[in-house]
C-alpha cells in the first residue's frame, strides 16, 4: 500500500494522505491546500481509482488468506 501512495502524483497523495491518515474533511483539506472542495473530492477518486487498479492483482491471495484464516 505505501508503494502505491507514493507512487501517486503528488497532489493527489497529499490530498489522499489528508482524507484518509488525518482524518480531515473535504473542506478542511480545500482550506489547507488553497484548492476547490471539488477539487479535492476528484483527487480522492483519482486515488482510488489507482488503489483499486494497482491492488486488483492481490483480491485473489487475499481471499485465499481470509479463507484460509477461519
């Protein structure tokens, strides 16, 4: 996971980091980076967006892992 966030353009991790680490909201992310509400809620998606892709080769191993767990 730390591979895939730093690898992230860095607006776009900066904005993910603050969300998702610190707990901030939207507007408080906007405030903080001088940018739109909007803008931070695209760079959210855009973030995802690379999680889902770049962890779409491990949904596999990690059913197995929880399956194998209970």
């Amino acid at each position: 996971m730390d591979a895939i966030i730093a690898s992230m353009p860095e607006k776009c991790r900066q904005v993910f980091l603050l969300s998702r680490h610190d707990g901030l909201k939207n507007k408080e992310i906007a405030e903080q980076m001088a940018i739109s509400v909007k803008m931070v809620e695209k760079q959210i998606s855009k973030a995802l967006l690379i999680l889902r892709i770049q962890l779409a080769g491990y949904l596999g191993v990690m059913l197995l892992f929880l399956l194998q767990k209970k």
